[in-house]
C-alpha cells in the first residue's frame, strides 16, 4: 500500500496537469470501489476548476472552484497514470490493465488522467468541509505540530507496541509499515516496546527519524515495490535506501552493530528491524 511518501509524489506528478485546468468530463466506469462513488460526484465535478492539490495523510485532495474536493484514495492497489502512464510504480500488484480503469477525468487541455485499481480498495468521495475520514486523522508527520511533546502525550498509557502506536492514524497520519521500520531502526527503538514506556528524549529522536526518512523518500520520489533498478532521475527509487525494510538477514546497516536484520510478523504485518542495535 502507497505510505505519504508515494501519495505525495502522486500529488506532486497530478498537480501540473489538474492545478488550474478545468475538468471538461468525468467518466465513472463502474458504481463505486471500496465505497459507492457519491450520486452527483459527475455532476459536481463536471465544468469545475480545480483551484489546487492537496494531500492530508494518504489522501490526494483536488480543491474544487465550487465548495468541494475530490478526495482520492489509492487503496491498497490504485494508480494514477496520466495518458496511460503510471506516476511511479508502487505495489507489488502485477501490469497495469485497462480493464481496471474506473475513474478517467479529462481536462480541458485534453489529458486524460485515470485510476486504475485491480482490487478496488481505492476511493474517490466529494467532500464538502470536513469529513470524517479526515477528522479522525492525527498530525501530519512533517508539520510544525508534530513534536516529541505531542507523540509522548499520545503514548502515555499506551501498552501497544511502538510499531502498532505509530500505524494508528490518529496518533500520526500516513504512516505505514516501511517508514515506522525505518524510523524505528534509526532511532533505536525496539519495534516490539510499549509505546507508553519510551522516554521523551527517545521521543524527541523518532520524531525527527521520522521526518527525515519521509523527506528523504519524497525526494527520491516514494519507494517502488517492484523489482525495478531505478537509480535517479525517475520516481521511486528510495527503496535502494533500506535500511531494514525487506532486508532479512541482511547485515546491520549501523555502523559497528555486527547485527542482522530480521522479520517479526506484530499485527499480521512484518517487522524489519535488528535485535541488536535496536532496544
Ligand atoms: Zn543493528
């Protein structure tokens, strides 16, 4: 599943081609994905402009002329391809096959921008204000109101494993199974700790991991899933800067640790980490 870093760069690849366009057609081709798409999403959408692209957590947000956004979703296998063209390639779900378009906006420039999503996980919701998808969302991990102090306030109490507190989205938004391995390797911290017994000093560091990871995977331009040898000047080439993520058995990144990397399943999702260097 696409984490902030690939949806990002879906936001960053969509917005030269939607910022400022006017949507000339909305085509649906199926009722609905994970949800029904609402009644008067082609309606709505159908002659507007869309003012400017957001993303908040994992969602992309097209801000509509006209008191709305479509908020998309890419679910657990979405892409979004311009002219057919996937913007990047994160999953590890084989071809891209036209069968699984469901979603085609055309702008008035003529660009044909589709969600292709074969196991239809994916959403797309007009949303008018708030929502409740997004109301229950925590802090954005690169913004100024994440802090050591507010994740300590978060995990007081909390019996959880780290890694589990970190996957819950109203603790921090976006936040998936690759970058909490690798924050937690980076700082240190055992993925299998009580979230509620990490001092704040130790805090105070994941914090800042977690935003240098995230930052470092956006400009690389998310990871791709796929066995591809991308180096640079493409998107999604951060998975050549694992540290842990996938790399069982591969030798500790950290320097001096002489550890290993190895796979705990927490959750039913597996956990890269070293037992050694990581307490
Ligand atoms: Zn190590």
């Amino acid at each position: 599943m696409p984490e902030l870093p690939e949806v990002e760069t879906v936001r960053r690849g969509l917005q030269p081609h939607l910022e400022g366009r006017r949507i000339a057609r909305l085509t649906l081709n199926r009722d609905g994905l994970r949800w029904k798409f609402p009644p008067d999403l082609v309606q709505v959408a159908t002659g507007a402009t869309v003012t400017g692209l957001r993303r908040r957590s994992k969602y992309v947000l097209l801000d509509l002329d006209r008191e709305a956004a479509i908020l998309i979703h890419l679910g657990m296998s979405g892409r979004m391809l311009i002219e057919g063209a996937g913007l990047g390639d994160f999953h590890r779900d084989p071809a891209i096959l036209p069968r699984h378009d469901h979603v085609v906006f055309e702008t008035d420039a003529g660009t044909r921008i589709t969600l292709n999503d074969a196991r239809r996980f994916g959403m797309v919701d007009l949303i008018r204000g708030s929502s409740p998808l997004l109301d229950v969302l925590g802090p954005e991990p690169l913004g100024d109101d994440f802090t050591g102090a507010v994740l300590a306030a978060a995990f007081v109490g909390r019996r959880a494993p780290v890694k589990a507190a970190l996957l819950d989205q109203g603790v921090v938004a976006g936040l998936g199974n690759i970058y909490v391995s690798e924050a937690l390797h980076r700082a240190g911290i055992d993925p299998r700790r009580a979230a509620g017994r990490i001092g704040r000093a130790r805090l105070d560091a994941l914090v800042s991991h977690i935003k240098d990871v995230l930052t470092e995977a956006i400009a690389a331009g998310g990871s791709s899933l796929r066995d591809h040898r991308q180096t640079t000047g493409e998107l999604g080439y951060f998975q050549h800067s694992f540290r842990v993520y996938d790399r069982e058995g591969a030798p500790c990144p950290r320097p001096g640790c002489g550890g290993s990397i190895q796979r705990i399943v927490q959750s039913g999702r597996s956990s890269f980490w070293c037992p050694r260097c990581q307490r």
